[in-house]
C-alpha cells in the first residue's frame, strides 16, 4: 500500500478510536457507529472520486465522510457539538453534509435519494457520478429494490457499494438475509463486482478505481459488494459477538497485518497521528457548543395588511386549468415532473399531467409504482439544485412515502445547520366522494401537519391554480399540496344567494371569503379544498338553522396556520366551525381549533369531520360517513342551544 493510502487509514482509524473514548468518558452525546475495520472501503470509493462527485452515507459516515473531503477535525468538533463542526453540531455522528457529501440514519432512505441526485447529474450532462453506501442489513429495506430498477432502468450513472460486515446491527446475515447479494444487482440488469478489505488492500483499491472509471465511461449504474469486518461494536459498546470470531477478523485487517509486518514505520506513523489527534482535542474541548440563539435564527416572515377584493370568476374546469399551470411552470423554468402513470398518451390518472410528457420529454420523468422511490429521487434531484414536482396518484399512498419526507426534505435544511434547502413539490389527489373505497378515498394531511419546514396546501376550484403552484415552485423548502378528486371535473362558478359578496385575500396564497354583504356574522365556517362548495351550496339555509348570520373563508394554506387571515375574518364571530372531510381524531379542524382558543377566549368552537371509521365503497354509506349537510347543520343546532 502507498504511504498516502496508509496515513488516511490510520487517521479514520484513530479518529474514530477517539469517539469511543470520549463516549466513554461522557463527553459526547448519543451514540457513535465506528467503521473500525472497515477504513478501506472508505477511502476506495470515497476516497477516489472528486468534489465533483457526491457520496450519499448512513449511520456509520466517519470513514467516508473523511475520505470524501478529508475533513477529520470539523467532524470531531461535529460529534462534540461545538459551533464550528460540519453542521454546527446538530447534526452529530449520523447527519453530515459538505460538499457534495450527504449522510442520513435512516436505513435505506439515502438509497432513493442518491439515485435522484445521479439523475440530475445526468440531465446537466455534467459526467459527475456518486457512491451511495448501504450495509447489507439495508438489504431489508424495499426501497432499496425500488431503486435498483429504477436506476437500471433509466441507465442512471451511480454505484450502489454495499458493505458486507454479516451484521444488522446485532443480527448475524445468515438469519434474516436469504438468497444472494450479487444475484440481486443482477436480477435488475446491474453491473456487479465484488471486493474485500482484507489482507494488503491494494486490490480494493483498483478494483474500486475500476468501477468509477466503468460508471464515468458508460454511464450506468454499478453495484459494488464489499467484503468487511467491524472490528468495534455497531454502536458505542453493544456488542454480542464471539470473541473468537472478532479475533478472526483482526487477524485478517489490513492495519493489524501491516502493525505485525512493519512495526517500526507503523508505530512511527500511528504516534504521528495520535498525537495531532490527541492535541486538536484538548484544543477542541474548549470551544463554544452551539447555541439555541443561532440553531433557530430563520428568515423573517414579512406579513402584510390583508386586504379583500371582489373575486372574479374563471369558469374553466379545475382539471384544465391546473394542467395549464403545470404546462407554464415546465415551460417557463427546467423544473422535473416525475410520478407514476403520467407519461402520454395516459397522462396520469386524473390527467393532470396529460400532454406533458410530449412536450418535454426529457424532464416529465415515469416511474414505477413505488411511492417511497418517487419522493426519494425528488428529494435527490431538489438537493442537486432543481425544483421537481413529485405527484402521487392518489392521497392514500403518501403514507409510503411518509418517510422522504418526515425524516428526509423536511429535516434537510435544520439538520445540516441551514446550509442546504430541499425545494421539492409534493403534489396528490385526496378526498372520497367517488366510490373508490377504503383505500383510495381518505384525505389524509392531517398525518403531515406540524413537520419542520414543511408546508401544505389545498387548492380549491374556485382560486386559481397557478398562484398556488407558482408560490409552491418559489420555495425554498419541501412543500405538500392537497386536490380535491372531486373538484377536478369542475368549473369555479360561485353560486351564493343574494345578500351575499365573495371576495378574495391579497395573501400570497389567497383565501376566499363569502359573508353578508351589508351585516356583520355571528358565526365563520373556516373550511378548504373541496369541502368548499359543501359549505357554500348551504349558505342560505344556515340563517333557518342556527338563527343567526353565517360567514365561510376558504383557506389555502394548512400548515402553517394562516394566523393573520383567521385573526382578521374572525375577530368578531362569536361561533367558529371548522369543516373538513378528513377523519376525527387529531384532524386539521381539531389542529385549527386548538390555536384559536390559546388565543381567543370566549367564542363557541366546534370541528366537523368525517366519521371515525374506514370509508365504505357504497355510495349511501359513504356519503353518510364523510362530512355532509346533515354534520353542518348539527353542529350549528348545537351552537342555537
């Protein structure tokens, strides 16, 4: 091995060794997974590509993150929790990013997100490629087989390295891995080759050398087995396994080989690096942590006076004009659409995406049926600098894509201490109404509401689509936005009794208000998407009810609260009601509610839902489940009493 490869080795090494102690004299917070053993895969793959290319890690980073961008001092200043770590601190042992180097400790979840941050690569043309590293205990993980077809199938330019250490976590490989790995890469088309770190480690290192130089020269995908040991426990000191065989493997570590063969030059080396260890950390220790002051700085919300204006109406169908806006948004920037079933001449299942794909067909991107893939490569290509728009086909399968973004584009920008943004659209129709049944029919924004820089919205037919869709695309962070299924067919006609004037907010996203035109109401119906004509179709019986005046405003933004428009419409209503079709039970309604009495006291609150119970296919039962006239008109009976 050459003296260079030898140092960065020992230098991982050491460095991690110094973790465990730390751990172990309370000077560090959580947990640490070394890559004692495993220092070669590191600095092969890693360690041999440019600041060009990026490395997407897990849980057990150190090595890589090292080799890739040769910064062992700023992670140790990381994992102390001092201000001038890689992420301020806040990240920690499995949250890093630099460079082009991302790490995350969700098993599986970086798999996706690499394959879409090569996709990028590849649309730019720019001849970068990346290393995505799993375990094979991530080998469980579905959307890892997600992605090795959609990689394959779109000749995307990445190599998968998987190290092979025969643990998941404490599970030894024999009982919970069957088959075999390399019959996996190839069973989806994919180049495979296979290495180890034992011994010297001059073949691992050309081998990996070779697989960069076949991924650069072909563009497309490779995987790449690595043969490896932990010589430490998966995490600070949890460790069952058989001395003995731990013994093994030591026997076999290149380092350990190297030690026994040259002890002169190895001693000589390993003190160097100790000691510029050794003293960096007593210099370390005495920095400033991070401070809740800097970790919550964020940019400042600019509010203005809401101020209303008579609303116009555009009586094109809702389904065409929002295909419209998506048509002007590919049109007018190089954003991504990307979901399944959208390429022409289908178009998507609502149509939404109808004639996108003819017009570009380089950007409006068909994938398999696989949710969690889908918000994976969007994440990956918004963290590779583009604006894509992700669709599901119907609201329902968000929840397999929950994970991209409860723990992946919503965490992106605090979890890496503000240095990056993940601008990716979510887009999905939800609602029942259709017949469609249990599965197909939930309306479910409920289960997102409240994750960090997160936000959602919900179009509704009477607002135009393009506002929302081009503030959406202006963003900086992942957002989500709702559509009525039932709207889709629909034009925007108001039909409201006279008395009665629609006006409409000049918010960025704006909310439409319906109240008497020359008295004041007793009661708001805050409501959004499409159970906006259930509350307006009613507005002249709600008098006959409750005795009272009744007013209705149609938000489009969910979460956040819109606090300015609620404060403003409601500010004199004695009753607020808030409508929703989605089920009781911790739902937006009870989100709503909750705020406006922290902070408004005396008024009668109440939230109407959709029956706590799984939406039947049968059109009687279903419309008497999901949020309907009689609800309405119970709650408001309630307020009379």
């Amino acid at each position: 091995m050459t003296h260079r490869i030898i140092k960065n080795a020992l230098r991982i090494r050491n460095v991690e060794q110094a973790f465990l102690d730390l751990f172990s004299d309370g000077k560090l917070n959580g947990t640490v997974h070394t890559c004692i053993g495993q220092e070669l895969s590191a600095l092969a793959f890693a360690g041999q590509l440019s600041k060009r290319d990026f490395v997407f890690s897990n849980h057990r980073c150190h090595g890589h993150f090292i080799a890739y961008t040769g910064e062992w001092k700023s992670l140790m200043l990381e994992l102390l929790g001092k201000e001038e770590g890689v992420c301020g601190g806040i990240g920690s042992s499995q949250h890093l990013q630099m460079f082009n180097f991302f790490s995350n400790g969700i098993q599986g979840g970086i798999v996706p997100l690499a394959a879409g941050y090569a996709l990028g690569n590849k649309l730019l043309k720019n001849n970068n490629i990346g290393v995505v590293y799993i375990g094979d205990g991530t080998l469980g993980e579905g959307v890892v087989y997600e992605t090795l077809n959609f990689i394959s199938k779109k000749n995307i330019p990445i190599i998968v390295v998987c190290e092979n250490n025969n643990y998941a976590q404490s599970t030894p490989i024999e009982y919970n891995l069957s088959g075999s790995i390399e019959l996996r890469a190839k069973a989806f088309g994919i180049e495979y080759r296979e290495s180890s770190t034992f011994g010297d480690g001059l073949e691992i290192m050309n081998d990996a050398k070779s697989s960069i130089e076949w991924v650069k020269n072909n563009n497309k995908p490779l995987f790449h087995l690595v043969n490896t040991y932990r010589l430490k426990a998966h995490s600070k000191g949890d460790d069952d396994r058989d001395i003995k065989e731990i013994e093994k493997y030591q026997k076999l570590d290149f380092l350990n080989i190297l030690e026994k063969k040259d002890k002169k030059y190895f001693d000589k080396e390993n003190n160097k690096i100790k000691k510029e260890i050794f003293d960096f950390l007593n210099e370390a220790l005495l920095k400033k942590e991070q401070t809740k002051s800097n970790y919550f700085r964020s940019q400042e919300n600019k509010s203005k006076e809401i101020i209303f204006k008579k609303f116009q109406e555009n009586n094109e169908r809702f389904i065409k004009k929002i295909n419209n806006s998506f048509k002007n948004v590919l049109k007018n920037n190089d954003t991504i659409f990307l979901g399944e079933d959208i390429i022409d001449p289908y178009g998507g299942a609502f149509k939404v995406s109808k004639g996108l794909s003819d017009l570009y067909p380089e950007r409006v991107i068909g994938t398999s049926i696989s949710e969690a893939l889908i918000g994976g490569v969007a994440n990956g290509l918004a963290l590779n600098g583009f604006k894509p728009f992700a669709e599901f086909m119907f609201g329902d399968f968000t929840a397999l894509a929950f994970d991209q973004m409860l723990n992946h584009s919503a965490k992106f920008y605090n979890m890496y201490n503000k240095k990056i943004n993940c601008p990716v659209v979510f887009r999905t129709p939800m609602g029942g109404r259709r017949g469609y049944g249990p599965t197909h029919s939930q309306t479910l924004e409920k289960h997102f509401l409240g994750m960090d820089t997160f936000e959602i919205y919900a179009h509704n037919r009477y607002i135009d689509p393009n506002i929302i869709i081009e503030h959406s695309y202006k963003r900086i962070h992942p957002t989500l936005i709702i559509e009525n299924k039932v709207d889709y067919g629909k034009n925007a006609v108001l039909n409201i009794p006279d008395g009665y004037i629609a006006e409409i907010s000049n918010e960025d996203l704006p909310s439409l208000h319906i109240k008497p035109a020359n008295q004041e109401a007793d009661t708001t119906i805050i409501t959004y998407g499409g159970m906006a004509e259930i509350a307006i179709e009613n507005l002249d019986e709600y008098f006959i009810h409750h005795d009272s005046l009744v007013k209705i405003l149609i938000i489009t933004r969910i979460d956040p609260i819109p606090e300015e428009i609620l404060i403003k419409v409601t500010k004199n209503s004695k009753n607020i009601i808030f409508l929703e079709e989605g089920m009781s039970g911790g739902s937006v309604g009870d989100y709503f509610i909750s705020w406006l009495t922290q902070n408004f006291k005396n008024k009668n609150y109440r939230t109407i839902s959709s029956e706590r119970i799984s939406i039947p296919s049968v059109k009687g039962l279903e419309n008497e489940i999901l949020t309907n006239k009689k609800h309405i008109f119970n709650k408001l009976e309630e307020l009379s009493e």
